[in-house]
C-alpha cells in the first residue's frame, strides 16, 4: 500500500497524464482508487509523454527486469 500511494503521489506531481496500462484497460496514474484497482501483481506498463528524469529515477524503483 506504501509503495501505491508513493507512485501515486510522485505521478500527481507531473504536469502531464501519466497512464498505467494492462492489456486494455488504462488507468489514471494519478488516482489512488484507479490504481489499487488494477492486479498489481501483473507486469504494468507506465506511459507518460514528457522527459521527467526526476519521475523516470522514481519509476526505475518499480520497474521488472
């Protein structure tokens, strides 16, 4: 729950959408609900259409190899 919430917050701070995608379904990066709504347990894919090294550095820690 710790670590949602600090994703959540870190992608509230970008002036642009970030979007958290599994197969078809998009959700709102920004939204706590949105994202506690997705299984968190599949490999998401995290869009966002700005070069944001302070928001990629915070990504890298979720990010599957």
């Amino acid at each position: 729950m710790d670590a949602v919430r600090d994703f959540v917050r870190a992608a509230e701070t970008c002036d642009y959408d970030v979007d958290i995608s599994y197969n078809r379904m998009v959700i709102d990066a920004k939204s706590l609900m949105g994202v506690l709504s997705l299984d968190l347990t599949k490999e998401l894919t995290v869009k966002f259409c700005e070069e944001d090294l302070h928001f990629m550095n915070i990504l890298d820690k979720y990010a599957v190899s």
